[in-house]
C-alpha cells in the first residue's frame, strides 16, 4: 500500500509531507482548495505524463515521492526485478522530478528508469478513477485475469500451450529443412556422386603430397643410394669387416681379463645395424619407381583431391567426412516424408490436448461470468445504477489470437439504460457513473484485487442522500481489504472514513498562498463533517448530524 507521499513545489504546494495507514483515507475540503493537485501529485510518481504547469511558480522544479512496500513476490517487484533493480525486501520509492522547462526524470529507490518502466510499476501498485482519468479496469487487457482470479482458475494451460508450440515448431522447421533440401537436391545428389567416385580417404593429401616428391627427385635418391650401397658392400665389406674384427678379438678375450668384451659387443651391434641397413637401403632403393607415368598419376590424383576440397571449401581429409554427410542428407530426404508426418500427428495429438483442456476453462470463465454479473448487479442498485446492467462477455478468439490464457477474450460490458446494447464499460459510463460501476467491480473483486491501493475521485459526484450513504458504505467495505484513498464532497462518504484529511488554502505571506493538508482528529473531523452537511455557518443540529454519521 502508499505508505507516503512526499511533494515539493507542486503548484500551491510548497512542502508536504503526507503518511497513510491502510484502510479508507478520505479527502474533503472547499472546491478549489488543491485536492487535485493531490492526485496530480501522486499521478506523476506513478509515471503520469508531466507538465512544466505544475511547477510551483517561481521554483526551479518539483519532486514527488511515493512510497510503498508490497510483498515478496509482488509484481511491481517481479517487473523491477526483470530490469536488475535490486529491491528484494525493501521499500520501493518512486520519484519524479519535473523542471521548470518541461525535463522530467524517473526514479525507483534512487535509480534511474524510464518514465516508462516507473509507469508500469505504478499501474501495479495504485489504480485511480476519477472524473478525468481512469485506468486498470478500463484496461480490456486485465478483464480475462481478472475473471480467472474472481473464478479462482489457474494458469493450466501454460504447459499444454508451450507443448503444442514446441511440436509445431519441430513440425515446421523439419518441413522447412525438407523443403529445402528437396530444392536443393539435384545438386546434393551430384556432389554426392563426384565425391563417391572420387572416393576421398582421410589422410590421403599428405601421402599423396610424400609420393610425389620422392617421385620428383628419384634419380637422384636412387643415385645416391647405389653409392651407399657400392661403399658398404664393396672390396672388403663393412659387414664382413666388422665380423673379422669380433672373431680376432673373441679369440683373444679369455686372456685379456674382460678388457676386450665391451669392444666386442660394440663390434657385434655395429655388424647387425649395418646389415639391417644395407637391407633398408636395398628395399628403399626397390621402392623408387622412375616411371614417369606413376609420377603423372600420382599428381593427377593429388589435384583432383585438392580441386575438390577448394569447390566444396573444406579441407582435403574433410572430404570423406563430407561424402558421408552428403549420404546423410539424401537418406533423410528419402525417408523425410516419413518424419514430417510423424512430426505432424504429433502436433495435431499436442494441438488437441491444449484445445480440450482450454475449452473446459472456456465453460468455468462462462459459468464464473454469470456469478460475477450477478454478484455486481446486487451492487449497482444502491448506487443509483439500478436501470444499468453489466455483462461479462467472454467470446471465442480466432485461432491465432490463441495463447496460454486459452480460447477466450474476456470484455465487461454495460448498459446503463434499457433497451441499450451492452458496450464498452469506457465508452458507456462517463463521471461519477464509471466511479460507481468501478466501485461495485471492485467491491465484489476486493478479495481477490493484486493492486494494494485503490484511489477515487468525486466517486459521489452528482448523488447524496441513501445514495452516497450506500457509497460510503461500499468503500467501507472495500477498505477492508484494500487501502482506498477517496476524494469527497459527501459527507455521507467522509463520515465513513478511518483516516481523514482536510485540504485547505491558506494566505502565508501578503499574496502567497499555498494549500496544506491536515490529518484531522476525531473533533475536526466532526466539525469538518458538519461544516460539509451545514456550508459556513455550522449549527448544533450540524454537529448532531454529523456524530449521527459518525456513529452509523
């Protein structure tokens, strides 16, 4: 609920410093006195469009500040909390400031926002419904919650809605994907085919690109290698030298006392390397092909290979792995038809689960429409209201308007005379009228309202007697459940007021005035109610009346 509202140079206020319990606050005072600069002022900390014309005439600029403290869970906090504007378990400070020259700037706990986000944090913590500005109700947009609250009907369509979603997205992107490649298939088929009979294998670039240089330089390798040979197994091979050597010393070695035995390891190891590399060198030099037609091969396969990776703009060992790709590809497009028509009935059996359980929440809104009817028809006639009729339409959506709310736009509509053709509630009821009608809504909604303070202006405009006593008697009760700020010229209403608050315009200075605002005890407030009852001159018949009121 408002906790405070603080205001700086607002027109005739200069400085005010307001506190507020819960329950019903009431306002009254002369006509002119500066009760609207209340509203304006608590408008404009609610995100209202500003006006250099409310700055107090000769200040720079003004500041207001509202105060509130919703629960946890709130969604003034839920809506902060999405903008990472920490407010978890404090309380929320709304203020506004608007220069002499139009430049206006938000905030929210001393951080700055948008005047739109500070808008929409204010229409969930205060509606107001005045001669000239009305919101919440009148939004069409919170009609179908608002019967789901008062019908006591949760959110069990999210699931099913975002199941249906899921399958008909899955269903659309394969057909998008099969469309595609249906498009696409007369190439993907030939790709396919040069790649297969091409027939790529990992690695194969680098032992190709290996082959071909030993290729290029095979004379001279092969030059080179009969030299090596010649050196190792000409006159007195190396092999054959080594051996002699190891069988003079073996001989020898039992006299030498060990000495010899490293040696003739080292001579045996030696021997048996230089075999195995006479025998490499051999298989090497069998090896080299001076064939120019092999080396012709070698390269054509080579270029072919890179060829075919610089088309397909990959790598040439990617080659195989995109010829399996490709394979891939074609096989989902053969059997493709298959899955888009599996993705298909499963979309349909989501489409029909959604659609079953959203019309049985269509039938709960229509039964919890007439008991919400009937329950605001019991309202209007104490109010004055008696020749009007209000009716809750819930009608059936177009299929794309559907959503996880269900089936079902949710309008409430009236008639205030008979005959007449419900219409918009806007568009029908004008003044102290669409007060009313939105009193007995929220009478009869109270319990199950998520906004925490609810404001009238001149709800009693244009009405006294029984009338406004069964208005006040309305706000009373709506002041049970919720904090109700009401500006009133009735005393009727005033008398049932828990907090009362006495505007005024008073003369500080030669040609200064400014407005102030008194919360009045229990006598004031008599002598307000009789002054209300009475005009100037309060008499003791007044006094009496108004205790009458008081006490009623």
């Amino acid at each position: 609920m408002l906790g405070s509202l603080s205001i700086r140079d607002v027109v005739l206020i200069e400085k005010l410093d307001l506190g507020f319990d819960c329950g019903l606050s009431v306002f009254t005072g002369e006509t002119g006195a500066g009760k609207s600069i209340l509203l304006d002022s608590l408008s404009l900390a609610l995100g209202a469009r500003a006006d250099s014309a409310l700055v107090r005439h000769g200040a720079p600029q003004l500041s207001v500040i509202a105060e509130f403290d919703p629960p946890a869970g709130h969604p003034a906090r839920t809506l902060l909390a999405e903008q990472d504007i920490d407010v978890d378990g404090v309380p929320l400070l709304l203020r506004r400031v608007v220069s002499a020259d139009g430049r206006s700037k938000a905030y929210v706990n001393d951080q700055p926002v948008s005047v739109g986000l500070l808008r929409k944090v204010g229409d969930e913590l205060v509606e107001i419904h005045g001669q000239f500005e009305s919101h919440g109700l009148l939004d069409t947009a919170t009609h179908r919650p608002v019967l789901d609250a008062f019908a006591g009907l949760s959110d069990s369509l999210t699931g099913l809605w975002a199941g249906w979603r899921a399958a008909a997205k899955a269903r659309q992107t394969a057909e998008d994907t099969l469309k595609q490649a249906r498009a696409e298939e007369e190439s993907l088929r030939h790709a396919h085919d040069e790649l297969a009979a091409l027939a790529p294998k990992a690695g194969e670039d680098a032992e190709l690109a290996n082959t071909r240089t030993l290729l290029q330089h095979g004379e001279k390798l092969v030059e080179a290698m009969n030299a090596a040979q010649a050196a190792l197994n000409g006159r007195g091979e190396v092999e054959s030298s080594l051996r002699s050597a190891q069988r003079t010393l073996e001989r020898v070695a039992e006299r030498a006392g060990g000495k010899l035995d490293p040696v003739i390891a080292a001579l045996d190891r030696a021997a048996c390397e230089t075999a195995e590399a006479v025998g490499l060198l051999e298989r090497a030099s069998a090896d080299i092909d001076l064939d120019p037609g092999r080396l012709d091969k070698v390269e054509e396969r080579l270029f072919a290979l890179r060829a075919a990776a610089r088309k397909h703009a990959t790598e040439v060992d990617a080659l195989a792995a995109l010829k399996d790709d490709l394979a891939r590809r074609l096989a989902a497009l053969d059997g493709g038809g298959g899955d888009l028509a599996r993705l298909a009935r499963a979309e349909q059996a989501a489409r029909a689960a959604y659609v079953e359980a959203a019309r049985a929440l269509s039938r709960a809104r229509s039964e919890a429409a007439g008991r919400l009817d009937a329950a605001v028809a019991a309202e209007l006639a104490p109010l004055k209201l008696d020749r009007a009729r209000f009716t809750t339409r819930v009608a059936p959506l177009d299929e794309q308007a559907w959503g996880p709310q269900g089936l079902d736009g949710v309008e409430f509509m009236v008639s205030t005379n008979p005959g007449a053709p419900p219409a918009p509630l806007g568009k029908v009821a004008s003044g102290g009228e669409l007060s009313r009608f939105m009193l007995a809504l929220k009478v009869v909604l109270a319990k199950t309202s998520p906004t925490p303070t609810i404001v009238f202006d001149e709800v009693d405009s244009g009405i006294g007697g029984a009338v406004a006593a069964a208005v006040g008697d309305r706000l009373a009760r709506l002041g049970a459940d919720l904090q109700v700020l009401v500006v009133t010229h009735s005393p009727q209403v005033a008398a049932r007021g828990r907090n009362h608050y006495r505007v005024a315009k008073r003369e500080t200075d030669p040609g200064k005035v400014l407005t102030s605002v008194d919360c009045l005890p229990p006598e004031e407030r008599r002598e307000e109610i009789a002054r209300m009852l009475a005009g100037e001159n309060v008499t003791d018949q007044a006094r009496a009346a108004a205790d009458s009121l008081m006490a009623g």
